[in-house]
C-alpha cells in the first residue's frame, strides 16, 4: 500500500489550496479528485469568483478576506498565472436591504475604503444600470475578480512543484483509521493508500465522508449564465473592467450579482441562492428557460441594455449551512482529520486561508486564524441556533 504524509479529498478552490499549503510545509501529499482537471461539476465553477473586502455577511470575515486578497495577488506574481483581477465592487439595493446595511457595518469595522452612492450617482457613473429612486449603494475599492479555473490551477502547479502526486478521475469513497495508526483511504477502483493526515474538501460531497457528524447541510443548483447586449457587441465598451465594477444587487426578488463583459462569454449575471436543492450527484447540470426567465427579469428591469441572447451559461453548486456560515473543522473522533464545506456560496475568495487553516489543523492540530464560528459543533444537539 503507497503511503503519504497527506492525503487531500477533492481538489476545487479549497482542496488545491490545502494540497499547496500541506506541500510548502514539506509534506509527501496525494491529492484525489473525482473529475478530470479543469472540470467544473462541483462548487468551484462558474469561470469567474468575486473578491469582497467589505463581506456584507458579517464583518467578520473582513480580516480574512483582506489576507485572501494578499495571497491570491503573491499566487499569481508566484506562478505567473493571471488569475486576479482588481476592481471596485458595487454593493446596492434599498437603504435597510441586507446587502446594503451588512456592507456598510462591514467597511466601517474592518477601516475599507469606500463610497456611498445614491441613485442618481449610480446612473451618472454606471449608465448600464436604471436603478429605483430608493437605491443606495456602498463602493468598495478594495476588490476583485478571480478567474475560478486559473486560480485552482496556480493552487495545483504549487503543489506538483513542491512534490504533491495529483491523481484525477479518481474518486475517493471511504475512509477508515489504520490498524497502525494514521488512515487509509479507499478509492472507486478498489485501491486503498495510506496516510497519517487527511483533508477532506470534496464540497457537496463533503458529508458522505463524515457521515457520523450528521452536518446538516443542503446543496443547491445555482444557474448562471451570460447576456449579450440588447443592440449588439458593438455596444460593450462602457461594460468591460475599465467600465464596470463587480456587483451585488438586493431586490424583493432576492439578490442578483454579476460581473464585467468578458470577450469570451459576455456580462455574467445570476441569483445569489433561490436554486433548487438536492442530490449533488442528481442535479440538472442544463439551464433552462425557467432559469433564464429569472434572470432575465432583473436585467430588463435593472439593465435594460443587457437584455439581448444568453451566450453562455453553466450551472454550479452551493453547499449550505442553516447559517450560512463556513463549516470548518477536525474530526472529533479523528484529529488527524479535518474537512472544509459549506461554502453556503461566498467561500471561494477565502480559498488560500481556509487551505492554510486546513493545514494547521492537521499538522498543528489548531490555528491560529478566527475559526470558532466555524466549527462543526455548533449544529450539536442542544447548542442555539
């Protein structure tokens, strides 16, 4: 049986992170992934993630989001891989709307810079956007768009540099302490390695392996797709980067996010949660008319010009805690386990930390990083919320 220093399940933006950050540490690491490299059928999809500084969430997570940033920027100078590009992040909706209050709470606290606008000011800067009168908005100028497929990519060149094996269209399905201590690791066809530490990051898939936790999480099919201009690509050059900034837009129909024009795919657009839920391994991967509709009617009601074909469109997966918080955490009856999931759709940026935290809780057996809210125990029996 071929034994490591660190097994890694699931290699999407946490696991690759934790592969890389096990491996500067010196560790002989194996990381499993059940898709071919590249593919995009778990919850790192969708081409493109955002960069938030100012985390509407809770301000909580801004110091987190701040060290992400730096890392995502010394990744890209480390392996030369654009994957990272900054631009201001526009955050707006009614005064009281969660996305406005929670962003303005968080800039203050975590010292962001940034800018209130009102409609008017919105329209003046942004003419793609109409929006209600009653609209304000917070403009965070620390932000960024990721390039999802890139940066798992960089994740992975750092690991395989440092000595990390890299196995794919290898799936994992068990796991077990060893009889000499560490854990062995057993795969679809049949082979079985060992281990003395073991992360697990498979996302939706997350609770098959720790099944004994009973974590209760849900995964959702989130559809995102990428209109066109209504009077054709000739009318894109107020729309690209130099233009546009990243965008999350409260309504009474939920929130809607988006991006600037991309060349290859055109204006991402989306709704932040209201997908349906289910079995990860049963979700219509196709996005139909219903979910065009859907997006669709924030467009013509927001950005009217934008109303035009969709040339593009993927779906992903959200894995969501009743909280909406991250679940990271140890095995408690197998500290040299730890497992990351319920990103509950805002946990890409945050990838480089929760690698790096993944790391220390399996070498270390803790870390230093802000992790209590975090932990797995608070869906106990008997525990609020």
């Amino acid at each position: 049986m071929e034994t490591f220093d660190a097994v890694v399940v699931g290699l999407g933006a946490h696991g690759s992170a934790a592969a890389a950050s096990l491996a500067r540490r010196g560790q002989r690491v194996l990381g499993l992934e059940r898709f071919r490299r590249g593919d995009a059928l778990g919850s790192s999809g969708g081409w493109s993630r955002m960069i938030r500084i100012a985390q509407y969430e809770t301000p909580a997570y801004v110091p987190l989001a701040r060290a992400s940033l730096d890392r995502w920027q010394a990744l890209a100078a480390e392996t030369g891989i654009d994957l990272l590009t900054l631009t201001p992040g526009l955050y707006a909706g009614p005064a009281q709307s969660g996305v406005v209050a929670g962003s303005l709470a968080a800039v203050r606290a975590g010292a962001v810079g940034h800018e209130i606008l009102d409609a008017d000011a919105i329209r003046a800067r942004w003419p793609v956007f109409h929006p209600a009168d009653d609209t304000v908005a917070v403009l965070d100028t620390d932000a960024g768009l990721l390039r999802a497929d890139r940066a798992i990519e960089a994740h992975l060149v750092v690991a395989e540099r440092l000595g990390a094996e890299l196995r794919f269209e290898t799936r994992a399905v068990d796991w077990r302490p060893a009889a000499g201590g560490g854990f062995e690791v057993g795969t679809a066809d049949g082979t079985v390695v060992g281990a003395e530490r073991l992360v697990l990051t498979a996302g939706p898939w997350t609770p098959w392996f720790v099944p004994d936790l009973g974590l209760p999480l849900v995964v959702e099919r989130q559809p995102v797709q990428w209109f066109q201009p209504a009077a054709g690509p000739s009318a894109v050059g107020s729309l690209g980067l130099d233009g546009l900034p990243i965008w999350l837009w409260g309504t009474k129909s939920g929130m809607f996010y988006g991006f600037p024009w991309d060349a290859e795919r055109g204006l991402k657009i989306a709704l932040h949660h209201g997908g349906t839920t289910g079995d990860p391994d049963a979700v219509v991967r196709t996005v139909g008319p219903q979910d065009e509709a859907v997006a669709r009617a924030f467009v013509r009601r927001t950005m009217p010009a934008m109303d035009g074909p969709v040339s593009a469109s993927t779906v992903c997966l959200y894995t969501n805690a009743p909280d909406d918080e991250f679940v990271i955490d140890r095995h408690p009856a197998a500290p040299g386990v730890a497992f990351a999931s319920a990103c509950s759709g805002h946990g890409f940026k945050f990838a480089p930390i929760v690698g790096e935290i993944l790391a220390d809780l399996v070498v270390d057996g803790r870390t230093d990083w802000p992790v209590e809210a975090f932990r797995a125990a608070r869906f106990a029996p008997g525990q609020p919320g």
